[in-house]
C-alpha cells in the first residue's frame, strides 16, 4: 500500500508505503493550536516507511509527559507535515490531511480526550483515552 499526499502549496511532498501501525485523533492543546482545529487526525509509520520531499521547518516542544515532541510543517504555507516524538523513537506521524487519498486509514482513538472541545468530541464507537494510552 502506498499513499501520496503534499502540503497547500506543493512544496513538500510526502510518500508512504505499508501499513500504519497505529491512526488517531489528538485533542491536545498543542495540536489544537498547531492546526488552528478541535484536533490533528495522523497516522504513525515506521520512518524509514516515509519519504519526503521539499524542506520542512520544525517547532520542537515538550509534552506533558516530558516527551520531546517536533511538529514539521512547510515553511512557505505552513501546512502541518509530520510529526515526531522521543517517546515514539523511529516513528513518525503523518498529518492524515495532507494525504490525497486517506479514506483506508480510519483512526481507531482518540487521545486527550479530556482536553476536547465542546464543539469537537471523540468520535463515537472508537476508544477516547484522557491522555496517551499505555505503549510498549
């Protein structure tokens, strides 16, 4: 399975084969405030599973678990990219949004449940975890 998908302005391309290991929305308030929405809906691949093109620009930031979280995003229209965190080591989440085609991915959680808002809740029938959930 392959996925293609680039930002609004074409600048940085991205292109991903397999399978995710894992989809979900985030409610928490860094995502909240990186896509201007109640959420980011993203995927997670092994890294060496995604290609990029075009350079990105990266805001980096620590989570509330202590995490080193960088969000990647176009420096020319700013489009949220990719995502990488120090308590995923060798994982990268992918911005659903940017894909042309992500219908076949369905998130199957949601995180910070907690922090959604009254105007955007957890989709029904998919598990809500207050924070992150237990990982291996």
């Amino acid at each position: 399975m392959t996925h293609q998908g680039s930002c609004q302005c074409g600048a940085v391309n991205v292109e991903i084969t397999g399978e995710p290991a894992m989809s979900a929305h985030c409610h928490c308030l860094d995502c909240q405030k990186s896509t201007g929405a109640g959420h980011l809906s993203f995927a997670f691949y092994p890294a060496d599973k995604v290609k990029i093109t075009g350079e990105l620009s990266r805001y980096t930031s620590k989570t509330d678990q202590g995490n080193t979280m960088s969000r990647s995003f176009c420096p020319v229209c700013g489009s949220r990219v990719l995502g990488e965190s120090s308590g995923f080591p060798g994982v990268t989440g992918v911005a659903l949004g940017i894909l042309d085609s992500s219908d076949d991915i369905a998130p199957t959680m949601s995180f910070y449940a907690k922090r959604a808002r009254k105007w955007d809740q957890p989709v029904e029938g998919i598990p809500a975890f207050d924070e992150l959930p237990p990982h291996e």
